[in-house]
C-alpha cells in the first residue's frame, strides 16, 4: 500500500477498473476524467482490494529488458519480455509472498461482519469485497442469499412437522406431493432470483460484462513457442494433446474411482442388510447403535473418500496442463462434482428406486445429511478456532516481550507467515452444494433437511467469517463476475431434483393406490406413461422459467443503457 | 447514396460500426484514427448496406430544436427534441419512404447469386449482406448452412431406402433405432455447429458482442412521461400493464386457438377412420384418392388456419404495446410458434403414441409434409414469378415509350413502389422450422423427408434469392448478431427429437419383442422405467454436448483477445 496515489490511479486505468461516476453509474475508470468520478480525492476512492490488484498486476507484470543474470545468482538467467517475479519466485528466490493484513481495517471489519448478531442474517457484503475483493465477497453474497432463502423451506417444514403428528394420530395424509412440488418450485425460484440479485453485485462492483484478463498459470508448462495473442515467446502447449489426455487418462481414471465408490456403496448394503436381519425387533440402545452403524461408518468413509480422491483430482487436473486457472478450476470442479454426486447421493437412489424401502432411506439421508454436517463443522470451526487461540497466545507473547502495543511490521509478517494459505472458496461452495443436494433431491423424504441447513448456514457464515480474518493469511485478490461454473451445478441439481422427486412420489405405492381409486380401468403401463409424460412436462415448464426470467433486472438496464446513451450523445458533441 | 464521404464516415463512428484494421483484425471504425482502417480511401469503404444504415439513423434522429408548425401545415406542431420524420410520416405528409435498389450492383449481385448453379451449394453470402444487411445475411447464411448440413442425412435416408428394398424380400431388419439415433445425433451436431459458425458471421461482420441501439417502434403509444435512459419526454407504457395484457387477453386467445386446432385434428380423425372403414382392401384409384382425400383436406386446412392465426397473433402483439422491435417480435414469434407447433405437430404425436397405428402415421406425415411444400412453394415461387414477369414487361414498356437504355430516378421510384415490401425474416425461418421439425421429430417413420427437405431447400435458395432481388421492394438494412429467438425455437425442437425419437422406437412393438428375447424375465414395468432412465441419460448427454461446445471458435477468441492485449498495449504507451 506504499505505491503512491497517481501510480495506483494509472494501474486502475490500466486494468480497467469500474468506478461509480458522479452521475451515480458505474464506467470504466480514466485518469485524465478523474475529477468525474465520486470522491476520488478520498485516500480510500480505491478500495483496499483495487489496490491489491493493481499492486498484483504490476508486479506480475514487471519484465526483463534484456537477457542476464539475476545479479548474486550466476544460475538464474532473464530472458527479455519474461516476467521477473515467476522467475525469481520458481527458482525459490522469492520463497513466500502474500499480503499483509491491514490490522485497523480488519478491525473495523470483524466488528460489523460476525461480532455482531443481526436476526436479518444480513452481512456487510461490500465491506467484505472491498477488503477480501470479489471472488470472496461472491461467496458470502451467495451464502447469505441462499441462507435467506432456506427461510420460507424452514416455515414449511415445522408446519409439515407440526401437521404429521397431528395427522399420525387421526389417519394418514399423504401430503408428500405437495412437499416436493414446492421443493421443486422453491429450488427454481431461488436460482433464477439469485441469477438477477449476481448480476446486480457484477453492476455494482464493476465487473459485469468485463471479461477478466488472465495471466498463464503458474504451474503452466511447455515448450517455448509463439503465443498467439501477445505474439511473444512463451510456453505453449496444444490442446490436442490435453485433450487426449483428458479422454485417455483423466476420464478412465475418474469412472474407476466411481466404479471404486459404487463398489463400497454395495458392501455397506450388505452389511446393513445382514445387521438389520441380526438385530430385528431389538429396542435396546446397542442394538439401535449397531443398526446404524453401516450408515455413520459409510459416511466417514464417504468424508475419507472424497478428500483422498480430491488429491487425485488435483494431480490429474495439473498433469492436464491448463494455460488458465479458470479452465484449471472448471476442469477440477467437473471431476469432483461427477464423484462426489456419486458417492453422495448414488445410494440414496439405489435405497429408493432398487431397494424401494422408505424408511431406510430416509434413515440413510439423516445420518448421511448429520454426519456430513457435523464432521465438516469440526473441521472448519473448531480446528481452526484452537489454531486461532493458540496462535493469538503467541501474538500476545510476543507484545508482552516487546513491551509495547502494537507490532512492527516485521513480526507481523512472521506471525501471518504461520497461519494457512486460503485455497479458494472451491471447499465452501462444494459444501453447500451437496447440502442443496440433500434438501431438494429427496426433500418429500425428509423434510427437517432444510431445517438443518439453515442452522449449519447460520454457524458456517460466523465461523467462515472468523476464518477468513484470524486464521487464514490474507488472500490475493481476484475479479470475478459471478460463482461460475457453480452455477450450473447448482442447476443441475435443480432439474435432477424434478426428476427424483417425482419419481420418489411414484414410488410410494400409496400414490398409485390413489390413482387406482379415481381411475378403476387404467392400466399399470398407461399410469407410467401420463406420469412420464407430466414429469417431462414439468421438466419443460422449468427450462421455460429460467428462459423467461431475464438475467439483468430492470435497474440494471436502465443504467447500462443510459451510460451508453450518454457517452453516444458525448461522442456526437465532440 | 448522395451523402459526402466524410459525413457518411464520421455516421459510421458515430453508431458504433466495426471494419477491418490494417492488422486484419476488426474493430470499432474511429475517424481519427481512419488511415489505418483496410481500404479506407476506396468509395466502396463502406458497404451498400453500411451507408444505408448510417443515413436511416441520421435521419431518424433529425429533431426540432423548438416548438413550431411545419411550414404550409398549420395543424401539423412539432416539438422541441422529438424526430421530425417520425412525425411528418405518422401524419403522412411522407406516405412511403423506402431505398431504392441500386441496379448496376443489383445485376452484378444476381449473376453471382442465383443466376449461376454451384454445386457445392455455396451461395456469395458476404456480398449478400454488403448489399441487404445483416438480418437477411445471417438468414441466407442459415438457409445455405442448414441445407448443407442436410447432406449427410440424405445420403443416409438413400441407403436406407436401397438396404430397405433388399431387406424387405429376405427378412425383417429392425434398424429404426440406428436411424433415430443418427437423426437425433445429426440435430445436435448441426445446432452446435451452426452456434459457432454464427459467432464467426457475427465477427466478420462486426456485430459480435455490439448490443444494437434501438429506437422505439413507431407503432409504440401511451400517454408522454420521462424516459428512464435519454431523460426525454417521449411515449411511455408500463410494463405492468403490458404484462397484464399478456396473461388476462393474449394467452387465453392463445390457447383458445390451440384448442380449436385441436378440435379440427379430431374431426379430421373421425372422418379418416370412417373413409378408411368405408374403403377397405379396395386399391383402385378413387378409393386411394378417397382414402387420401381427408390428411390432404387437412394440411389444407392447417395452411389456412396459420395464415388466419397470424393476423390474429399481430393483432394481439401489436396491442400488447411493445417499445423495441426485438420484443414485438419475440412475442410474436412464441405466439405463432405455440400455435404452429400444436397444428403441424400434435395430430402427429396424436397418432403415433395414442392411435398407436404407424403406417397411419407415415401416411399422415408424408401428406403434411409434402402439402405443405408444394403449397408454399407455389405461394413463395411461381406467384412472385408470375408478378415479376408482369412488372419487367411494364418496365419495358416504360423504356421503350420514352426511347431510352436507362430509366431516370422518377421513373424506377414508380416502377420500384408498385413492389410489395418485404416484412422481414420471419416467414422464411418458420417455414425452416416447421422442415426441421417433419425431419427430426419423426426421422425413423418416414426417412425420405430430409430428400424432399434437400431438394426444397436448393430451391428456396435461388427462389428467395430471385425474391429479394426482383419482386420486393429494397428492405431496409438492419444489425443482428444471430439468428436470436429462432436459435432456442430450433433447440427446442432437438431436444424434443429425443424424446419423441425414443418414445417412437418404444412404441414399435418389434422392440420390446427383442428386449423379451434378450431377457425372457423382464416385467413390462421395469422395461418401461429403464427406458425412461435411458431417455433422461439421453436428455442430459444432448445438454452436456451444447455446453461443452463452446460458443466462440478458437480462432475469434485468439483475435479478440488480440485486439484487446494490443489496445491496453497502446494505452500503457501513452
């Protein structure tokens, strides 16, 4: 944060940089129109994280002239047009390099992020992007929208509850269709919502329509060849190659590990089978222990599974070779999401459509759903509060020893040195993904699912917060315009869950018998049919919603229009 | 045409026109900067088609600087900022306004475009939009695509004809399936195709990623408020009210519609059962022609009931008050697509999965089918020749009463008014539409549709052509950047291709006959239900194929990027 101000002006005109103008739009920042620009005489008209990015891609962009040696290191040669940073940082001159964190804003930052308790469960999401930038200020934006979101799910299900022990006692209601439907319906409504409220923080925070420059992988490698767009030599690598590799190597040994997971998933049935034969009947606390034991066992197998393969995934992403981080995390996100889709949620399929036994199914997701919760909660909240607490002793022994209030920056920079990199948000969006999973797929099954997940929500968002700012060191900062490739695994999951729901509601026979009391004549097969028929139907009716919901909200237009139109007028006046 | 050259350039900065650069890329045209443009001093810089668009805008943005009447028409007020020609024209002291063709281009274009036989099918498309514009390019790019592409299939539906013929005299073979999975593959791999090839129209054509400025429609009314974007007074209309419109008068009539196509299709039913009771196992000519006589009665029928309907679903947009174009015709189209796809279509399904009678269904098809080209045929090719004859014989009246080689301009304005003009695209890609759908829907009952489409479409090229140059009036040029709306019609139509190609397949009982053979233990439900899992398997193998085919082919991403790396270049320089 040393660079001086008109420095950082520049780099933000070179990069690109979105401001809000003083006629309240957002446009492209330019130094020579800077006085245009709202409070750009503040120190803080760039936000901490802007001025990261600028400081980044300078940094990054700092060539060699021409070809030497870097000075003391006889070894260690530049070549002209290179840039000087990778060279030094891969030759382990530069052996660790992040930034610091700014100790009053984070401060400030913690006190209105997660020490304080708002019932509105709002966070102060500009003020998380502005220190952290956008990649995690999206994260929390998507958190605390889908947090939100679980509201109206909740409100049902404690009715639903409240309604099922009434109805237990009198006579069976079979209300699950009207659960799933409205699952179903919530689970669209929610992403094409999302959708608009992405694209009202792109507007905001600058990014919409910006397509984000990108520098080559670090761990991009390849002979040295012509790039096509800079014309400059660097390593090239071509994508014939990679995408062999990916057919021959990536995919056989991804359907292996599947075929691997499936095989466990039917080892945990047969012993679940041979315990529940072994204790039917049985009441007594060891034996409903012993009963669910398959069930907890294969969870935390399923938790060692997914972080053994997760390992693999990463190799197998690297040896790849993407020239771009985003087409690496693309490529690493669709290999994890096709095995953890399977070692999630395959069983639960096989229990409700092979198996068709709905108690054990619903036993199954509980216990999948709980210990999933519970084992990921110890292992981002707790660990990292006793890491926190151990650390903050050392912080405060250090103070002590100095006699003094505040640290120089030298010892901060070394007690940062000691906590964890933060590999990006893939872990936090995963997580949620499989929970979303588990509330819409099977959701007339076990309706408390939502329940659970606004609770876990809650916690996640404090303790993620907490992460972020004691126990993880400051990450560098990213543009991004939306979650991703998130996105369309979420809907994904979305379209799968009316498929799965309706097929749940045909499966209980209590359903069909309702069928054949309204329709004494129609025949097993055509009662399949019309139900195809109405689930393709359905299916239809939701492409239909995300079609016609428009991406960009009104407001949002308007605005883009009206810049437009205005630098149109301006450019006719010059 | 008479404009000077550096008003018509200074036009084309102004609204944003995209040429070549000197470094072959293309880019925003800047006055300033015009002697790096390619071919900049030449009088054909700027195409036909270009100068036309920059004149209509000038034009149309010509607006009184105050409050006065226009000269010799007291009642006629104009107001300060509102256009001028709009308003001279809504009180028709200009009754018709259209440009002229210009006919030495004219001549070159036709001996280019239809009057030459190519036999790979390739039509001059860039000098098609340099003289017509972008909107009727793009739909001659499509046509030229699509008829290509349909190559393939009739190669495919030949050697099935020839394989049918010979295993018709030894056995049975069941090869229905391998023609449907062909079809159905064919669709993907043609829509996914044509997705890329439009990116490339779009970038050499300079409309790639430019979001078109519209005015508002001159059909467009309600009471005068503030426009949100320019901050003029103008017409407004809320939206709400649109809406409501939509949902509480338009999508009822809508469905009405739909129900009376559909309560013809049962009438039509009745009648063919009853005639072909009546004519059973009598094979002379009256009887085959009576046996014909209702599915002919009825494509008949459906031709009259579209063109009906079409007034209507004009009527019902136009009310809906529509302030962009694109709207009014993205309405419109969903409307008439509903519609159509209910007339030509569902009596087809109707037969084939509720009638279960499959020569009944090939009979029908054959019949829509090939009505349905010969009679548009009829409408779109020999009726026009028919009144171009009559006009080139009054055009050589007119020459040779005044003695003359050329006309003057007075006297081609008379001639070129008494044309008709040329409402847009629209007919040209529904009638594609409806072609695509008789192909795909029902590829395994009736392979000779993509011939008969082949040989149609090799006509339609020339006739449209022939069209475009010698029956209508010269269209106004317009931009796009695609085929839009008609791109998710046509996708629409693929997917549905899955479904209805498998269900087909289902439903020929030759197949679960061999499933029964493979396994003798199999209950009709299970069969059933893993159909239904193959379908979906299906269903998302064709979502996953147009999301893993990226929209920009390699080499217009490289050249974009190009360009942007070269323009950030530059400004670091300054």
């Amino acid at each position: 944060s040393s660079a001086s101000k008109y420095r950082l002006l520049h780099g933000a005109e070179a990069i690109g940089l979105k401001k809000e103008y003083k006629d309240g739009s957002i446009r492209e920042f330019c130094f020579t129109d800077r006085y245009n620009f709202t409070n750009q005489e503040d120190d803080d008209f760039l936000l901490e994280s802007e001025k990261h990015q600028i400081i980044k891609v300078e940094l990054d962009s700092l060539r060699a002239l021409d070809e030497k040696y870097v000075p003391g290191h006889q070894s260690i040669k530049l070549y002209p047009g290179k840039s000087i940073f990778r060279r030094l940082a891969s030759n382990e001159l530069i052996t660790d390099f992040f930034p610091l964190h700014d100790r009053p804003a984070l401060h400030k930052l913690r006190w209105a992020w997660y020490k304080t308790i708002d019932l509105n469960l709002r966070q102060p999401l500009d003020r998380v992007r502005a220190y952290f930038g956008d990649t995690i200020g999206i994260y929390f934006a998507f958190l605390n929208f889908y947090t939100i979101a679980l509201v109206p799910l909740v409100m049902l299900g404690l009715m639903h509850w409240g309604l099922g022990l009434r109805t237990d006692i009198g006579g069976k209601v079979d209300d699950n269709w009207v659960l799933s439907v409205i699952h179903v319906l919530w689970s669209a409504a929610f992403l094409e919502m999302w959708k608009r409220k992405s694209t009202e923080y792109s507007y905001k925070w600058g990014t919409l329509g910006t397509k984000v420059w990108e520098e080559p992988r670090t761990g991009f490698r390849g002979p040295l060849g012509l790039n096509e767009v800079t014309q400059r030599q660097e390593p090239v690598y071509p994508s014939w190659k990679r995408n062999l590799r990916i057919l021959l190597i990536s995919c056989p040994v991804v359907v292996l590990c599947v075929t691997l997971a499936v095989c466990l998933m039917f080892y945990y049935f047969s012993w679940e089978i041979y315990l529940t034969e072994m204790y039917r009947g049985e009441t007594d606390l060891l034996s409903s222990l012993m009963k669910n034991a398959p069930s907890i066992t294969y969870s935390v197998l399923i938790l060692l599974g997914n972080s053994l393969y997760r390992k693999l995934a990463e190799f197998l992403t690297d040896q790849e070779n993407h020239r771009l981080e985003s087409d690496f995390q693309k490529n690493l996100i669709t290999k994890i999401l096709v095995f953890d889709f399977a070692n999630n949620f395959l069983a639960l399929f096989y229990i409700a459509f092979i198996y068709d036994d709905m108690p054990m199914l619903r036993q199954t997701l509980r216990n999948l759903f709980l210990v999933h919760m519970i084992v990921s909660q110890a292992l981002e909240s707790l660990l990292p509060y006793w890491t926190f607490r151990y650390r903050s002793s050392l912080y405060r022994a250090t103070l002590k020893s100095n006699r003094k209030a505040e640290l120089t920056m030298h010892e901060q920079t070394c007690l940062e040195l000691q906590r964890d990199t933060y590999w990006g948000t893939f872990d936090d969006y995963l997580e949620l993904w499989l929970q979303f999973g588990y509330v819409v797929l099977f959701s007339c099954v076990y309706p408390p699912a939502a329940i659970f997940a606004l609770i876990n929500n809650v916690i996640e968002m404090k303790s993620d917060a907490f992460k972020m700012c004691n126990v993880y060191r400051r990450p560098f900062v990213y543009q991004t315009n939306g979650i991703g490739t998130w996105k369309v695994a979420f809907e994904a999951l979305s379209y799968l869950a009316v498929v799965s729901n309706l097929a749940l509601i045909f499966h209980t026979s209590r359903f069909i018998e309702g069928i054949y009391k309204v329709f004494p004549d129609a025949s097993t097969i055509n009662i399949i049919l019309a139900f195809v028929a109405v689930e393709h139907i359905l299916l239809g009716v939701r492409w239909l919603i995300s079609y016609a919901v428009p991406v960009v909200p009104h407001w949002v237009k308007v605005e883009t229009q009206r810049m437009k139109y205005f630098s149109l007028q301006a450019l006719k006046r010059q």
